[in-house]
C-alpha cells in the first residue's frame, strides 16, 4: 500500500508527464450574455496593457545602462561553464535590483486587477502571459512586448477548473459558470460527443480512475488517458460581422480518435518510409504506397480567387486611406515619420469588415488543408524523414545589396508572401506533432545531407540552380526536382544518417514510374503546381 503523501507525489508526477489536447467546442450563451463576457475580455486588454506598459519600463531601464548590456555581451560570448554561472547570477541580481521579475510582475497585477474589477485567477493568468513575453525578450530573440490595441480581444483563462471558469455537471451534461452566467456547450458531431463522454465518465468517479493512475504509472511507467478536464479558456470571435465565444477545453490525455459517418475510422496510420521535401510553397513525398507533389494550404480551387480578391480590398483600403489622410504622406508616397492622426471614411470601415471576414475564412481554409495533408502522410507510412526548418531565415530581406547583367539593383524581397500564404513552418510542426502522437517517427537530416543537390546516377554532389526546377541527371533522365528531393530523403541510411546509395539504384526505376504518372495526372486535370517547372501548356 502507498501512503497519502507517496500517492500525492505520483499523482503530481503523473500530471505533469502525461499528454493533454484542446476540445474546441461553442458556448451555448444568449447574445446578451456574450456582451458582458466581452466587456469582461476589453477589462482584462486595458488591465494587460497598464502591466505591459509598467514592465517594459523597467525593462527598457534595464537595457539602457551600460553595465547589463556589457555583462549580456560577455555571457554570449563566454564559453566556460563556471564564468557563465558567475555572469548569469549577476545578471539575475540587476533584474531583480529594476523589478524585472516574475514575482514583481505577479504582484504589480494585484492593484490593477482590482482597479478594473477582476477576478484575481484571470489577473493572474494575464500577468503570466506577459511574464512570457518578457522572458523572450531577457532570454530569447524578443526586443519588445508589446500593447493590445482596442478590438483585439483576449482569451480569459483560468490555470485552475474550479475557479474563474468553473464547471459542474447537470442531468448528465456539462456546464460552467463564469461570474453569474451559466453557459451550456453547443455539441455538434460525433467526436464531440465521444470527448464529452470521456469527460464525464472521468467525473462521475474520480477518485476511482486516479488510483489505477497511480498503480499503472508506478508498476508500467505508462501514463493512462483519464479525460480529467484541466482547465477552460473563453475565446471571442469575429465571424460574418457578429462575435461568437468558444470554449477550449484542456483535457488530460490523447484526443479521441475520429470516425465518418459510416462507423469507419476517419484516418488510418500506415506503416513504412515517407519522404518528404517541404518547400516555401509546395511540398513533395514519396513512400511505399505512392508519390506526390502538391500546393501547400490549398483546400479546393477557389484559393487563388480568395487570396487574389485579399489583395484586391488590401489596395483599395490604402487608397481610401490615402485619400483621407494626405497630410500623413510626404510627396513620394512614403508615410511621414513622428505620430499622426488618421481618420477613416464609412467607406473604408466597410472594406476593413470584408477584407477581416476573409482572411479569416483563408486562414480557416489554410489550417484545415494543413491538418487534411498531414493526416494524409501518417496514413503513407510512420516514419517520416524531412529537412530542417528553415522558413523564419526564408522571410528575411537579403542584407546585400547586388546588380544583375543590366545593371539594376537586385530586389532584397525573400518568400515573405509564399510563406505568409502557404505556411510552410506550420505545416512541418504540425507534421511532426501528428507523427509523434501517433507512436510514428520523424526525422530532420543533418544540413550536409544536401538532398537538393546530389545524383545518384553520377553518385556525386552538383550544384543546380534555384530556378532549374526540371533537372535532367547524368543519364539523361529529366526528373522533377522537388520530387527528387523527396526521393532522396526516402533513401536515408539510419546508421551513416546519409543517402544510402544503394537503395537509390534499385529503388529508383519503381518511383521514377509514378512520378512520370503524376505528372501526366497533373497535365491533364491542368492542377497548378506553384514553382515546380511543370508546363500545362
């Protein structure tokens, strides 16, 4: 038998380890109701903002003297571990001698919270928030935090289930109450159901489930997934010119899995080698069961509409700008620098309602696409073999300036807007979330693994081109070449973490056929590959 104190420890220990996810699901609240949970989020901004505006004085009285910046630069560029400890307690002290600290920032909530009349969970939450971008600016690459301007509404939060946002169930189902107001959830679909289930066996017998917790987690190490709800957070939304505020539910362990209408799981996990090349734009895979070379993000044909229409009410809400605000721009267009009072026609103020309504429609687009693709390579194999990330660098103006032939200047512009649209970095995260969830592999080769440049047919390294993006190898066989990438990253050798040369000779012929296929495939159905040299014409 365990004692109280042992039983306690392992529980704790348990709920730190084990997996959790998010259930996004409506609140079921009259539109009355969303109005005063609205005047509680515009609380909870200005609060933020009087912290934010506190701590990034004290930080940038931090920066300003001379002694932190120099103690910063000697920490970067020291090497021995115990100068290092030295410089880092030093440092430690002066944050603490100008108040940048976590306690002083806890603290500094306290009397703003009740200025504003906010439950301390929820100030307390806020000021967490703050404290991480703080720390990014102290410890990472952040330079500033910054404020939260009017209509950017946060989320409410409470760490903890039974203050703030509490929940309780009656006659079998779910409901939470936040101040006064109690709210119901919308349950939709099946998935929901099957989570709100799971919650609710967890709750109608808690102490029960948290023993076999314990019992398994001390015998096998193996964490159960017990479906006990952590904590709620309410988030608002902007959706066809009205808010809506949905509830995202913290659960402890893995999520359901899902299934369609027929009773059949939604997705299957497949079992083999994909490789896959993740491009700014496109990304391209090969595995046992097929090849494949597709648009990042894309969701269906009307993409390129959506996002040309983005563009279109983009430029003509900075001509309306323009148009009523002439004294904030110099004679070449450039807006005058110092601080300026902008007014905003009827006219624009429409434009701004359309232009935020889709681009909030694209990014939903662009997520369910993200998560359809991902879903789709779990089900060619379960180890999946990538190159690093690499899109953060991508974005970032070249700081050179060059001439070409003619003599005129090279743009500096990177992938910004292909990144932007396409979300390549998100799509590899989500990738590999979705792969280690799944008891899959995923693999990013070292940097000198070059799969872009190698031939296997002259089994050497040749330098190509950004733009030659149909490549003819040293035998003469013209192979697309983001494909071939793929390709490459298919024949990793697990030991020498390198290309395995062999497997590139006999498994070159079988691939290159489907690949030859799905460019036909694309030829006739006329699919727009973005940058990937294929011709439709």
């Amino acid at each position: 038998m365990i004692d109280n104190e042992d039983y306690k420890k392992y529980l704790r220990q348990f709920h730190k380890l084990s997996n959790r996810h998010v259930l996004i699901i409506e609140a079921d609240m009259p539109y009355s109701d969303v109005q005063k949970v609205l005047l509680l989020f515009n609380k909870i901004r200005k609060a933020g903002n009087e912290l934010v505006g506190l701590m990034r004085k004290r930080y940038e009285q931090l920066l300003r003297t001379k002694k932190y910046r120099k103690l910063l630069s000697l920490y970067g560029n020291t090497e021995d571990k115990a100068k290092r400890k030295i410089l880092a307690r030093q440092l430690n002290e002066m944050q603490k001698r100008y108040n940048v600290t976590w306690d002083h920032c806890r603290s500094s909530m306290i009397p703003i919270g009740k200025k504003y009349g906010i439950d301390a969970v929820f100030a307390l939450t806020k000021a967490e928030d703050i404290w991480e971008g703080i720390e990014k600016c102290l410890y990472d690459n952040g330079k500033t935090i910054h404020f939260s301007k009017y209509g950017d509404l946060p989320s409410i939060r409470a760490k903890q289930i039974n203050r703030g946002i509490s929940l309780f169930v009656k006659n079998n189902k779910l409901q939470f109450k936040l101040n006064k107001m109690v709210f119901d959830i919308k349950v939709n679909d099946r998935f929901q159901k099957d989570e709100i289930s799971a919650v609710l066996s967890y709750l109608s017998r808690p102490e029960i489930i948290d023993k076999e917790v314990v019992e398994t987690f001390i015998k096998d190490a193996y964490c159960i997934d017990t479906y006990r709800p952590c904590y709620a957070t309410l988030v608002p939304k902007m959706i066809r010119g009205k808010y809506r505020v949905f509830l995202h539910l913290t659960i402890e362990g893995k999520a359901k899995p899902k299934y369609d209408k027929f009773g059949y799981p939604r997705y299957i996990f497949g079992k083999g080698i994909v490789g896959a090349d993740i491009g700014t734009q496109t990304v391209a895979y090969t595995s046992d069961a097929e090849v494949g070379l597709k648009n990042l993000s894309e969701r269906g044909n009307s993409i390129h509409e959506s996002e040309r229409r983005e563009r279109l009410l983009h430029r003509a809400m900075d001509r309306s700008k323009r148009a009523m605000n002439p004294q904030n721009y110099n004679e070449d267009g450039i807006i005058k620098k110092g601080r300026k009072f902008w007014r905003y026609s009827n006219h624009y103020k429409k434009l701004r309602a359309k232009y935020s309504e889709l681009c909030r429609i694209n990014a939903t687009n662009r997520q369910l696409a993200i998560n359809e693709d991902a879903n789709h390579l779990r089900s060619l194999g379960n180890v999946l073999i990538t190159e690093t990330k690499n899109a953060s660098k991508l974005m970032k103006r070249t700081k050179e300036t060059t001439k070409n032939d003619k003599g005129k200047f090279n743009k500096k512009k990177r992938f910004g807007k292909s990144i932007r649209n396409r979300c390549p970095s998100k799509f590899q995260t989500t990738v590999e979330k979705k792969f280690e969830i799944s008891c899959g592999i995923y693999i990013e080769v070292p940097n000198d693994y070059r799969a872009s440049q190698y031939d296997h047919t002259a089994n050497d390294y040749i330098k190509k081109k950004l733009s030659d993006r149909m490549y003819k190898l040293c035998d003469g066989t013209l192979v697309q070449r983001d494909w071939y990438s793929s390709f490459l990253l298919y024949c990793y050798d697990f030991k020498t973490e390198n290309i395995d040369k062999n497997k590139c000779i006999s498994e070159f012929k079988k691939h290159y056929i489907k690949e030859e296929a799905l460019i036909k495939h694309i030829k006739a159905n006329r699919i727009k590959i973005l940058n990937s040299g294929i011709n439709l014409a």
